[in-house]
C-alpha cells in the first residue's frame, strides 16, 4: 500500500521508520491524539478541530473547539470507527469555551474523561467526566477538578493502581500565570508573566489522583527537566523547553516524559526513574510537522510503540488538523529514534 506507507531512514542508524502517514479520519477535524489500550481495543480521545472564526493569535483563540468525540480501533491496520459526540460544553455546567487537549484512563470498570476549558472567567480549568464505558457518553462533574488550572492534562497508570496527572501549557495555556501558586495576569498578552530568559524554565505539574479518580491527592509538584549538566532547562531555551502536550510512558523501568516545545515545533523527551523525575532531556522524538502545534502519545500496542500525533495535511490550516500514527522505536541504548513526519 504505497501510498499509505513511506519510509525515511532515521541518522540515527536504525532501521527505517515507516510512516502511516494519512489521516486517520477524514470526515472532520481531530487533534491532540491520546490513544490508550482499554481491553484489547485501541481507543482515541482527540480534540475535534471546528472553523469558528476565532481570530488566530499566540493565546490560542482560533482553537475554539466545542466538544469531544471518542474513536476506536481493532487493531493499527484496522478501520477506525468514531463512536460519536461524548461530550459538549454545553454539559458542563462550569465550562465556556475552548475544549482544548483530553486524556481518558480506567480504573475499576469505569471510564474517566480529563478535558481542559475555560470557565467563566476565561481561566483554564481541568474537568473530568465519567462513565461506564470507554466510548462514553461522559458524565462531567459540576466544577473542574479542585486545584485545577491551565491545559493538556494525560493521565498516566503507574504499576496496578497509581494514576498520576501531568499537565500544564504556556502562553495561551496560562501556566505562566500560575508561578505564584494563585492566578496572577499581569496582562492579557500571551508572553506576559514568563521567567526572563535566564530564568529556569516554567516547569509543567503532576499530582497523583485520589482512588476516585476525579480529585488531586496531593498538591501539585513541578516536573523539573533538567540538562546533561543536571541544571534546569531554561526558559530562554525555546528548542528544549517545556511549552505544553506533556505525555509520560515507561519502557524498561525507565520513565520517558515527553511533550512539544512549541514555538519551535518539536516533540521531545526526557527520561527519569520515578513518575515525578526529575527527568534529563535526551532529544528529538518527533520534528516540526506542517501546522504549528504539535502534539503526540505514545502507546504499546501487542509489544508494538505507536506515537499518534497530529498535523494539517487536509486543510493547511494549523487550527484543523487530522490525527496520524506510526510506529516508535526504542533504540538499545533507551534512546527513542527521531521520527520525521512526512508532509504532503
Ligand atoms: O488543541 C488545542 C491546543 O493546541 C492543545 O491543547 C495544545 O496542546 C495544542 O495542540
């Protein structure tokens, strides 16, 4: 199927990466992938990209998505089935615009929706919706998750029954704004209230969740990315700084946090031995892709990586994007080969 696979030979000196590199859906506008194995099934909880008119700016207001769909897949080579509408923010009773990034995990038979949105008051919150099956219909609960703010939560399971969540994203994701603990804007401009550029990088959270599932229990900690000189990143260095899309998975004991630096348009990673870290930065695992965001997740599937990422190949417009995967390899040394996506 040639024009479904393409290959690139990776310098790094693996094998070649092939690249499933049409859309996984074509009917509507998806984003932010995170894929996850529930049962023996592939399922995918995206963003659902809609041409609203918002304005395009470095705050993010042309990503004014309404709702959420979920999609399944059989198997990587199956078709993908779209399971339909799961949630809308008109369901949830403190939300009012702006769906940005979600996640979904399972604990105990029950199913949980984590989603960004704003709240009344234009401040990023992160809800949480339940139900009995992965495919939904979500039920929200009244008012996002206590303790809550900024955007891209993913949520990770730990050996049999530790979840941890990880999130946050700057400039249009506000996590700027949070330094002191509390909401503070020094103005609406997206590079507004930033370290300066010597400053250790703005570091993206995580907080283990309670048994419920739908609550923190403990406050939330900094997931400090450090340097090979063991010194924190920092927020001058926009090609390895921490901007938003945080995703973490485990591969041989090693815990691999992964997320997009945004203005310069990468996926990269850095590896620790504990959930909270700190991680070491270690490189590139998925370069520029057309489109300005980029946003990725990493799932074994049947002993298989596959990252699911995202770009703008069936619209050329950076706010609708069309979900894509393929495979990931780990290299002998724990190192994850570069993948170059390509663009049509
Ligand atoms: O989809 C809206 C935002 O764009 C996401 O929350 C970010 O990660 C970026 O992909």
């Amino acid at each position: 199927d040639e024009a479904k696979a393409k290959t690139k030979t990776n310098p790094a000196g693996s094998s070649p990466l092939i690249f499933l590199n049409e859309p996984l859906i074509k009917s509507t506008f998806t984003a932010d992938p995170s894929a996850h194995v529930f049962g023996d099934k592939i399922y995918i909880y995206p963003s659902h990209d809609v041409e609203s008119h918002a304005v395009e700016d470095d705050t993010g207001g042309h990503f004014n998505m309404e709702d959420y769909h979920v999609y399944s897949m059989e198997s990587p080579d199956a078709e993908v089935i779209d399971h339909g509408k799961v949630l809308g923010v008109a369901d949830v009773p403190w939300a009012k615009r702006q769906m940005w990034a979600p996640d979904a995990a399972e604990r105990a038979g029950k199913y949980y929706l984590y989603f960004p949105a704003k709240d009344t008051a234009d401040i990023f919150r992160i809800g949480v919706a339940v139900s009995t099956s992965p495919t939904g219909p979500f039920k929200p609960m009244d008012e996002p998750i206590p303790g809550s703010f900024s955007i891209d939560p993913a949520v990770y399971k730990d050996n049999a029954s530790d979840y941890y969540m990880y999130w946050g994203g700057i400039w249009g994701g506000q996590l700027q704004k949070w330094r002191t603990g509390v909401y503070h804007s020094t103005s609406d401009s997206p590079y507004a209230d930033e370290p300066a550029g010597h400053e250790p990088a703005i570091s993206p959270k995580v907080a283990k969740l309670s048994e419920d599932m739908t609550t923190f229990s403990e406050t939330p900690r900094d997931v400090v990315i450090l340097g090979a000189d063991g010194e924190p990143i920092k927020a001058g260095d926009h090609e390895r700084r921490f901007f938003e899309a945080a995703w973490m998975h485990k591969h041989e004991g090693t815990y691999y946090f992964s997320y997009s630096t945004g203005d310069t348009h990468k996926i990269v990673y850095a590896t620790g031995d504990s959930p909270y870290g700190p991680f070491t930065y270690k490189g590139v695992l998925l370069a520029p892709v057309q489109g300005w965001t980029n946003h990725h997740s990493i799932v074994k599937v049947r002993n298989q990586w596959y990252l699911f990422y995202h770009d703008t190949q069936l619209s050329g417009k950076t706010h609708l994007r069309n979900i894509k995967m393929t495979p990931l390899e780990h290299l002998d040394n724990g190192d994850i080969a570069t993948i170059y996506p390509v663009s049509h």
